[in-house]
C-alpha cells in the first residue's frame, strides 16, 4: 500500500482530480460506496494508461449497508462501478450498525477476500472495543483502521492499540479540513519554505500513519504529493504532538465511541 493517499471524500467529479493525481505521482485513491464516485475513480484508472497492479484501490460499506448478504452483494457492487476485478482494500465504513451487524459484515468481507475479490480487509471510525469485538469473535485481525488524525486529534489509545496488533494507520483529515493557521504549523512552514499543508502531511507520514489528502485544485493536488525532499526534526514532530486535544481537537464524525 502506497504510504500516500488520495481521497475523494465529497468530489462529485472526481475523474479529473484523480487523473491529475496520478500524474503527480499518486497510486493510491481511497473511495467509499456512499461517495459516489467509484465509477469516476474506476474511469480515471483506465485513462491513466497504469496497469492494475500498480494503483491501490480502495472502497468502504457504510452501516446503513452493514449485513452478510448486502456486503456480499455491495462488493459486487462497488467491483461493477470500479471496472477492475478486486480492489485492493475494503472497509467497513463505521461502527454504528451494532455488534451483530458489524461482524456479519466482517466476516462477510472476509469471504470476499477469500474469493479473491478483496486484497485486504480494513475497518473505519473503530475504536479499541470494536477492534477487540473482531479479536473476541476469532476473526483475522484487520489490515487497517481508517480514522481521524491530525495534531489536534491525535486518538492515542487507538493508535497504540493498532501498533500493538500490526494494524495499519489511516488518517483522514490530515490537513484539518484547511484550518492550518495556528502558528506552531505556520512558523515550521515558514522555516522550510513549504506550505502548512505539506508541514502536516510530513508529521503524518513520518508518525508511521498513511496520510489521505483530498483536493480537486491541481497545483494543490501537485503540492500534496510533493514531501520527500525535507524531513521534520525531532523537536518539531514534539512541538506538533503538543497541540493534541484529544477527541475535543476532531472537525469530523469521528464516531470511534459507538456502540
């Protein structure tokens, strides 16, 4: 899995963003069914010219979906819009539906995965009681969680709980949904000559989480991918860490606590 991102989260349109960010270097795109876009995600892979095995794709199930049988048929689903033969990560795409729903979308997931239509299958929004569910139930372990992080959303119980069980990090809303003003991430932008969005995406990146980025400007798009040329210290990832708010510093849904 490619450790950068592109979402698409809110991008009725998203074949042109998405072929400029395979351009720019991207080969990972991250879609979900209630997006609305898997088709125009699908068409930009075509146009690209790449071949399948090398773009990371990636869809969700949102809870109102949640159930063996509607996974099961939301798979087909989404491999039908995407135009490919498996994806390469499925999620589900938050906790809400409940335990029982939860796991028969689980283990519904798993069979795909089995089948061949699934690479990998992931979770979204799960707190550490809906990640030990999935352990009590006798299930693999996901490949992922997909949650909010970001300085001042930093959820450091799950955090540690996925580095204990060799769960990767997900983080969306890297970039604060574009509130980067406050002065410790403008002053690092400053010393760097980069921007606050760059600045954060480097202190995701080298926490070990894989940063999902969404924009549909292309030089912004461009800029995003462009991190690779500088590092953070020490010291300015610890200033950064500082910020944390706990669950209060979250702009999104973030529904971690679900029961």
């Amino acid at each position: 899995m490619p450790l950068l991102g592109f979402g698409v989260y809110q991008n009725y349109n998203a074949t042109p963003s998405v072929l400029e960010a395979f351009k720019a270097g991207y080969r990972h795109v991250d879609s979900a069914q209630v997006y609305r876009n898997e088709a125009d995600v699908g068409a930009a892979f075509r146009a690209s010219g790449l071949k399948r095995e090398d773009v990371f794709l990636t869809s969700k199930c949102v809870s109102k979906t949640h159930g063996y049988d509607s996974t099961l048929k939301g798979v087909d689903e989404s491999l039908k819009n995407f135009g490919v033969d498996y994806l390469d990560l499925f999620l589900i795409h938050d906790p809400f539906s409940g335990t029982e729903r939860r796991l028969a979308t689980y283990k519904a997931l798993q069979e795909c995965k089995q089948a061949g239509k699934l690479r990998t299958v992931g979770v979204s929004n799960y707190g550490v009681k809906h990640l030990e569910e999935i352990k009590a139930a006798g299930f693999d372990m996901p490949a992922v969680n997909q949650i909010e992080l970001q300085p001042f959303c930093q959820q450091k119980d799950i955090v540690a709980y996925c580095k204990e069980n060799a769960i990767v990090v997900q983080a969306y809303c890297p970039l604060i949904r574009g509130k980067m003003d406050d002065p410790v991430i403008t002053n690092i932008a400053s010393k760097y000559n980069r921007d606050p969005a760059q600045i954060l995406l480097r202190w995701s990146l080298q926490k070990g989480y894989v940063p999902l980025p969404k924009s549909a400007t292309p030089e912004r798009i461009r800029s995003n991918a462009d991190l690779y040329d500088f590092e953070l210290t020490a010291e300015e990832i610890s200033t950064l860490d500082s910020l944390d708010r706990g669950k209060d510093g979250a702009i999104s849904w973030n529904p971690v606590d679900a029961p």
